[in-house]
C-alpha cells in the first residue's frame, strides 16, 4: 500500500513559466514532508521541507505547499530553469524511515 | 551541506565476486540507510540502522548484508554478485531531531556482467 503518491510520473514546462509537481498521502500521523531532486547517477538532492504546523515554506525559487485537510503538498518551482529537469520525489518521515513517492520526472523545455 | 562519501561511484565486476560498497559520513548522525533504485523506478529500502551495532532489514529483500561498527561509517556486502544485483546504490543518514533531514550520498552504479 503505497502511502505517499505521485500520481503524474512526467511534467514538462516551458523555460520560465512555473512548474508544479504534486504529493499526496493518507497517513494522518505524518508531521514532516521534504523533496528531493535527483539527477542520473547521482544521489536525491534534497531541496526544501515543511512541518505539518505549517501550510507553505518559501526557498528562493522553489516554495512548498501543505494542505493536511486533503492529505495533499505540492511543490512550486517559479520560473522555472532547464537546470530544474530531474526527477523529484516527496517524502513524509515516519518512525523509523522516510517513506518515498514513486517520483516525477520534470522536463523544462528551453 | 551534507557530507556523506560512497565509493566507488561506478564498479563493474564479474558474476561471483564479492563486494562491499563503501559509505561514510562526518555528521555523527546515528540514523543511517541503504537504498536499491532502477533507472527510472522508485526508492527502495534495504538496509538501516539506528546506531552502533544496530542493523536492520529494510522493505525490499536483498542479499546484501551491512554492518555498523562505527557511527560514521555503514558498509554494504554482496557475497557473490550476480547479474540481477546491478543496480544503483544510495546511502543516506539522518539528522534526527525537530528538524529532521535525510541527506543522501552520491551513490554506486553497481554492474554486475
């Protein structure tokens, strides 16, 4: 039973116009949430977190969203870069591990 | 910036051979994991540990073993390779706290021919 998912395995955008890149999960109890950016062959970079105490956390270009009503976070990448193509994954932190989404594949067309 | 280390970063070897895909890190975190990922699929966990002579199995079952005699380093052990253990290997380790931030090494392309 998948309890983080993103539903969209592939976005693209045009260079300069916002990308969002959607989360959704259906453990209450999850309190904190991160993504990560994740290049070929490299390690997932992480990138920006969010509290359940808190429904939106800024970081230059990239701002998260929460909405624990829905169960629901999303990430907003404004304007977005071709150096912002990966693949992106959301994670909420549970007991002992980090539970992961399957990811989803950002393409920023220049 | 985290600093966590795995090498090699590439290593191609033959079908039978045993190897240990080295990891550490200088954060003294005491959370630290191994993750198998596929070109294109998702995380999966195998491996972790909370701490010192603390190892666990993770969700997906592998012949990999590890071991965790000191905080900063957690090695990983295939016996034997064989062909279906090629595949990308992630090490992680976690701050812990109110903050919690998992941060991952740049990882090992593992081809086993």
């Amino acid at each position: 039973d998948q309890q983080v998912k993103q539903n969209s395995p592939s976005l693209s955008v045009q260079e300069g116009r916002i990308s969002i890149l959607n989360c959704d999960y259906t453990n209450s109890m999850f309190d904190y949430f991160l993504w990560y950016k994740k290049y070929p062959a490299e390690g997932p970079t992480f990138l920006i977190s969010i509290s359940s105490i808190k429904d939106k956390n800024e970081d230059g270009r990239f701002t998260v969203f929460l909405n624990k009503s829905a169960k629901h976070l999303s990430l907003h990448i404004v304007p977005s870069q071709p150096g912002d193509s990966a693949v992106y994954f959301c994670a909420a932190s549970g007991t002992y591990k980090y539970i992961f989404g399957t990811g989803t594949r950002l393409k920023v067309l220049a | 910036e985290a600093d966590i280390y795995q090498t090699p970063r590439y290593l191609v070897i033959g079908t039978g051979k045993k190897i240990t895909l080295e990891c550490s890190q200088t954060m003294g975190h005491d959370k630290m994991y191994w993750y198998q990922q596929d070109p294109g699929m998702e995380l999966h966990l195998i491996h972790y540990s909370y701490g010192v002579n603390s190892t666990e199995k993770g969700d997906l079952s592998s012949e990999s073993t590890v071991s965790r005699i000191r905080t900063e380093h957690f090695p990983l052990t295939l016996e034997s390779a064989r062909p279906s253990h090629t595949s990308q290997y992630l090490c992680a380790s976690r701050t812990g706290g109110s903050a919690d931030t998992q941060y991952f090494g740049p990882g090992t392309r593992l081809t086993v021919l």
